[in-house]
C-alpha cells in the first residue's frame, strides 16, 4: 500500500510514529471526451480572461476572492511557511469520545494506520485501550496542506484514522429549502410503514452490495472492444504557419540564403600597353 502520510501520533505521553495508507478507492470509469470528427482527445487550457491568451503553470498565482473581482494574493513562500508551521506539531489525540455520538455527515475518508519505526509496542497499547474503552480519540492532522480534524479508532484488529468536516464545514439543516411542515400520520399508514420496515430488515453484510452500472458499463466496453468497434486517433498534424513575423522571418532567411550562394562580381583585368 502506498503511504500517503507519514509522522506521529501522541495520547498522553505516549508517542506512536504511523504511516497512514488510504483504505478506500474510487472506482468511478473515467470516459475520455474526444473530437467526433477525428476522434483526437480534446485537452482543456488554462486562459486568462483578461489577456485572452493561454498561461503556464509558473505565470499562476494563488489568491482569495473576498469580494466580487478583489484578491488577495498569496505567495507560495508564505503559504509554505504556514504549512511547515503545522507540519512540525505532533498530531496529539485531543479527547476520546464515543463513537455512536458524532453523526456520519461528519465521516470523511478513511486511512489505515500502520506502526513505524519501533512504535508497534505503543501502537498494540493505543488499540488495546480504545477496545477495552469503547472509546475514540480525537485528533487533529495536516494533510496535503490541510488541517484535518480526526478519529482513531479500532477497524478490524487495526487502528483506523478518519478524517471528519469541521463543525462549519457542515451546512446547517435549517437551511434547506421546501421542507415541508410535519402532516398528521394515520396510526394504520405508520403501522404498516413499520412493518414493511421490519420485513425489510436485516444484517448488514456490504460484500452484497454492488455497483451495477459500473458492471453494466465495463461490460459494455468490453464488448465493443472484442468486437473491434474501437476508433483510433488520427496523428497530430503540424500547425502550417499563419502569423504574419513568421512568414517575414522566413522571406528574409531566405534571402539571406541567397545573398550567400550569389558569386561575387569577378573583377576586370587592367589592360597592358
């Protein structure tokens, strides 16, 4: 597994150095936009607006919007520094708390921790004491240049770091619109609501849940792979030259060229009495 984190973690005086490894995957099926006519992939260019012109990677600057068309402009020495700031702080477990009182809209993205460097002693101490506890911990992290508020928990026989929103990262509920206000229920409609519910019931065993249009699709390529109906993108064709220098540039190379092959002039012999 690829590590994608790599530090400490601390409760109390105990410090744990751990890699994290994500322990989901998207498996969405990425589809390519291509050319109807060609079939050439098309690639997306960054343009500025106001030049109208195409601009690199090192003539992009950070910035935030605070008002409609005014920044504020954020140097990459700054926001390294902030960044390093945060890096050099252990991740320390902040409080333990019972799982069953933070809601899922909370859950973000989950990571196996694995012990690193001599800690698996006080990674077994960690896991043994959120077991016996019931308990999980609550941490703070940075993350690709984001501060993560966190859960560590026991997954399976390891520990497991989860990512979780910031209490304002989450949009309050009040806020959604046409919610309609609560109708009077009929007692025998809620009974046979309940019912179904109750026949509806079960153990959760996810291995039985599958993603069936991402089946159907790959299904689906790999029959019109088998059965050649593939396209092949045509060879990139050089641009002819169009702009006014360059055409210039190249009359006056050429004539350049020309002066050059041109013998001199043979000078006339003087004439002897």
């Amino acid at each position: 597994m690829h590590t994608v984190w790599k530090g400490s973690i601390s409760f109390g005086l105990v410090n744990i150095p751990v890699k994290l490894h994500a322990a989901t995957e998207n498996k969405d099926i990425k589809l390519r936009q291509l050319h109807k006519e060609c079939h050439t992939p098309i690639n997306y260019q960054k343009v500025c607006e106001g030049c109208k012109k195409e601009v690199q990677s090192e003539d992009i600057v950070k910035a935030y919007e605070y008002s409609k068309n005014k920044f504020v402009v954020l140097d990459d020495e700054e926001l390294e520094k902030l960044k390093k700031e945060n890096d050099d702080k252990a991740v320390e477990i902040i409080d333990f708390v019972k799982l069953e009182e933070i809601d899922p809209i909370y859950f973000e993205r989950s990571y196996y921790m694995a012990p690193d460097g001599g800690g698996a002693k006080a990674y077994s101490l960690l896991k043994k004491a959120l077991t016996e506890s019931g308990k999980i911990g609550v941490a703070k992290i940075m993350i690709r240049s984001k501060e993560q508020l966190a859960v560590v928990r026991v997954y399976e026989e390891i520990l497991i770091m989860e990512t979780i929103h910031f209490p304002d990262e989450v949009r309050n509920a009040k806020d959604v619109p046409n919610i309609p206000s609560e109708p009077a229920i009929v007692q025998k409609e809620l009974d046979t609501a309940l019912l179904l519910v109750e026949q509806l019931t079960t153990k959760f065993e996810p291995e039985k849940y599958t993603d069936d249009y991402r089946t159907a699709l790959m299904e689906l390529i790999e029959e019109k792979k088998n059965g050649n109906k593939t396209v092949t993108a045509s060879e990139k064709q050089a641009a002819a030259p169009s702009n006014v220098t360059d055409l210039m540039s190249a009359l006056q190379a050429s004539l350049d060229k020309t002066k050059k092959k041109k013998p001199a002039p043979r000078k006339k012999a003087a004439k002897t009495s």
